[in-house]
C-alpha cells in the first residue's frame, strides 16, 4: 500500500514537470514571436543583396561561372552542388578573358 501511494506521488510530480515544461514552452514560443516581430531584417543586407548575386542554393555570392551550362554558380554549387566536375571559371578570369581576346580581335580588325 504504502508503494502505491509513492507511485502515485511519483505520477503528481512528473505531471508537474510536464505542465511546468509545457509553461516554459509557452513562454519560450512567445518571445520568439515578440523578437521576430521586432527584428525586421536589416536595409543593410537587403542592400548588399541587390548589389550582389547569391544563389537561391547556398546563399553565397555567385562569383563562378560554369562553362557547361553557362550560368553563374557559387563556389558551393562548384565544388559540391550540381555543378561538380563541370568546367568552370572564376568570373575574374572570363571577365579579363573577355577582355583580352577583345583586344585581340581589335588588333586583327
Ligand atoms: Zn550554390
Ligand atoms: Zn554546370
């Protein structure tokens, strides 16, 4: 009998804990949502975004530009993503690439 009454003791004290865990939750869940409402994303980011390409993939700046499927990668997308083993450039290189055989052509013409 009296083991029962400790187990049943025992069941009070979790039920306890759950509803004190339910509580922090609770609270836990509405300060996220106050502090989500506050923190708008900064116009800084926004900013930089605009200036700078990321890839919808990997969030990181598209500065590679593969050669077989020509479109602009991230370094991500190059080295692990869809574009691994393809052929691809540094968008420096291509530009100064570019650049130069059009200088070259200038000559020729
Ligand atoms: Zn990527
Ligand atoms: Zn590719």
């Amino acid at each position: 009998m009296a083991e029962k009454t400790a187990e049943k003791h025992q069941v009070e004290e979790e039920d306890k804990k759950k509803q004190e865990i339910e509580e922090l939750e609770k609270q836990i869940a509405e300060t996220s949502e106050k502090i989500g409402k506050q923190e708008t994303p900064t116009p800084k980011e926004e900013e930089t975004a605009a200036e700078e390409e990321l890839c919808s993939e990997h969030q990181r700046k598209v500065e590679i530009i593969c050669i077989t499927d020509r479109s602009r990668i991230c370094s991500n997308c190059a080295l692990f993503g869809a574009h691994k083993g393809h052929d691809i450039r540094m968008e420096n290189e291509v530009v100064s690439e570019i650049t130069l055989r059009t200088e070259l052509l200038m000559q020729i013409y």
